[in-house]
C-alpha cells in the first residue's frame, strides 16, 4: 500500500501537458512613469500587436515593475514585444512614424525601418523554462 501510495503523484503527472514558465526582465526604461505594455505570441501574423490573437497574452504593468512571469505556457516558440506608455494613453506614440515612446522585442534583434520580423524575435520555451531580458530602446 505504501508504494502504490509513493507512485501516486508519478501517476497523476503522466497524462499532464507539460507547461513552462517565462521570465521577463526589462531594461534601460528612462523612468518610471506611466506603464509597461506586454504582447506575448505565438502567431507570426499577429505579431508584435497581438490585436487578432485570442491566444495571445498581453499585459500592462507599472513602470517600476521591471520583471514579469508567464507561468504555464504550452512550450513552443514566441515573440514578445514590448512598449513604455509613459503617458499612459494605451499606445504606443509616433511623430512622423517613428516612435516617441520606449519599445523592445525579445532576443533584442538590430532595428532598422519598422518592427522586426517574428522569426527575429522568436525563442523557444521548454519544460525548463525561459528567460528574456529585453532592453527597452527610445529613438527621442
């Protein structure tokens, strides 16, 4: 009785689908006001807004809040994108289409003319986990 018991909790994990945890660390905001914008995908075609993605996670925080867990991802691939609202308006703020605000996308990828492609910003979660630190970029 007392193996049956021990094998119990084995057991139960077996037919689990197995999850990770994805930590984000962000860095070089130029201050602490208004928020940050999170957009976590796992569709090319949705990224870096995730407006169309109903599995996408998007998430604001705080601006002082440097470091943020997606806990029980499928594992696969994702691109994260992200933006400091410091007026806190709910976008992301352009003069002559260049941003006035910070942004940032994982795997940081070199920007030139737009946002980077997804397969530029994509990495893989596994069963292990992950861990993006992003730097936060402003072009004003």
């Amino acid at each position: 009785m007392r193996r049956l018991a021990a094998l119990a909790p084995l057991a139960l994990s077996v037919g689990a689908s197995p999850v990770a945890t994805l930590k984000v660390d962000v860095d070089a905001l130029r201050s602490e006001r208004g928020v940050i914008r999170l957009c976590l995908t796992a569709v090319e075609s949705n990224f870096p807004t995730c407006e169309d993605d109903a599995r996408a996670i998007a998430r604001s925080v705080p601006a002082t809040m440097r470091t943020l867990a997606y806990e029980g991802l499928p594992p696969g691939g994702y691109a994260v994108a992200i933006i400091h609202d410091e007026n806190g308006n709910g976008k992301l703020d352009t003069f002559a289409g260049i941003p006035r605000e910070g942004f940032g996308f994982s795997r940081n990828p070199r920007i030139a003319f737009g946002p980077p492609r997804f397969s530029a910003a994509r990495f893989t979660v596994d069963h292990d986990g992950e861990e993006q630190r992003i730097r936060m970029r402003y072009m004003f």
